[in-house]
C-alpha cells in the first residue's frame, strides 16, 4: 500500500536588522523559539503514520509478532495485505486489457498498491526502523527478499498494464525527484488507477485491525 511540501522554515532574515528590544539577543532567542515550536515536515508526519501502522499490524497479526523478530518475510506479507487497500488496476494474464495501457472498458481484474508507492513505503520504513534504534544489518526492509519482491511487482504491473520497464523506471525517476520535495504526494498514472506514483499515502488508507 497516498500532499504539499514539507513546513516552511522560518524566514532566514526574521530577527535580521537593528534590535528594538533592550541587549541580549531578545530577538534571537524568539526566532529560535519559533524555529524550535516548528510543526514536522508532511515527510515526517507521513513516515511517522507508516511507522505507527506496520507496528499496529504486527501487534494484530496472528500470532502477535514483535519488531525484533520481524523479517523480511513478514514485510512482504505487510505489502501483500495494503493490496486490499489499492487504487491501482492489475490486469490478469487472461484479461483481454492485459498489456493495454488504456484499455476500452471495465474489466474484474484486482485493484492493487502501485510499486511506486510500495517502493516509498518501503523507503520511508527503512529510515524509520534506524531512526527508533534499529540496527541497519538487522533492518527488514533493507532485505534481499523485500528487494526481489518490489522488483518482481515492478515488472509485472509494467507487463500487465503495458508500461514499457524503460518508460517507467524514467517516471519513477521523476516522481522519486518529487516525493522528496513534497513528502509523498500522490501522482496519477492516466488510465485505471495510480501508474507508479511514488508518494501516496499508503498507511493513511489502513485499517490495521482488519489484517488476518
């Protein structure tokens, strides 16, 4: 398993200029007051929402798991059950649209995640594990098996919704550029459903409750 860009910083020049307040750096220590009560980036927020999302889903799953003993594995089953929560049409091999980009009509193939949104997931995951103290050669979303999986999901959505691997490792050069600057917002592929986007709001559209 989709924003604007991240909080604005305090303007640079604020505090800049002769001081109307008596000696001692009044000024300053208000700007740095402001600076300091500054609300996180959508970045953060967002990546702090993954975070409390995987761990509510490993305190539901059955039997309960703790992170110390979360795998590489037990990610995949993560991004297997936001399918459920996906936007983005995946054509079987016996749709008569598979392999069509814009296909003519409606069909009952599945919604699922993008990969582009899995892949910022998983990015946003990795750094959230070392940031609450984990160790990067134990952190599960850095694992070998998690990168085969987003690469086998990577070129069958490109196979199944006709999008060329070249053309879309190019898009998700540009999109990765973009959810850098905005902190994962949400960018449309044309057609059926999200083509790649790397920045929606995966964990935003989990109820982690209803994991099995």
């Amino acid at each position: 398993m989709d924003s604007a860009t991240g909080a604005g910083a305090p303007d640079p020049n604020e505090g800049e200029g002769p001081s109307s307040t008596a000696p001692g750096g009044g000024e300053s220590a208000e700007a740095g007051s402001t600076a300091a009560a500054a609300p996180p980036s959508r970045y953060e927020s967002q990546k702090r929402r993954d975070w409390n999302t995987f761990l509510q889903y490993l305190k539901n799953h059955k039997p309960p798991l703790t992170l110390a003993r979360c795998s590489g594995a037990h990610v995949i089953e993560f991004l297997k059950y936001l399918d459920q929560f996906g936007k983005t049409k995946v054509h079987v091999t016996g749709c008569p649209h598979f392999g069509h980009p814009n296909p003519p009509a409606p069909c009952a193939c599945p919604m699922k995640q993008a990969w582009g949104s899995l892949d910022a997931l998983i990015g946003r995951l990795r750094a959230a594990y070392e940031e609450n103290g984990g160790q990067p050669e134990s952190n599960p979303f850095g694992a070998r098996a998690v990168r085969i999986y987003l690469r086998e999901v990577r070129e069958g959505q490109a196979k199944a919704r006709g999008i060329p691997y070249e053309k879309k490792k190019r898009k998700r050069a540009t999109a990765a550029a973009e959810n850098v600057s905005v902190g994962g917002s949400s960018s449309g592929g044309g057609g059926e459903g999200s083509g790649g986007g790397g920045g929606s709001d995966v964990a935003a559209t989990v109820d982690p409750s209803s994991n099995k």
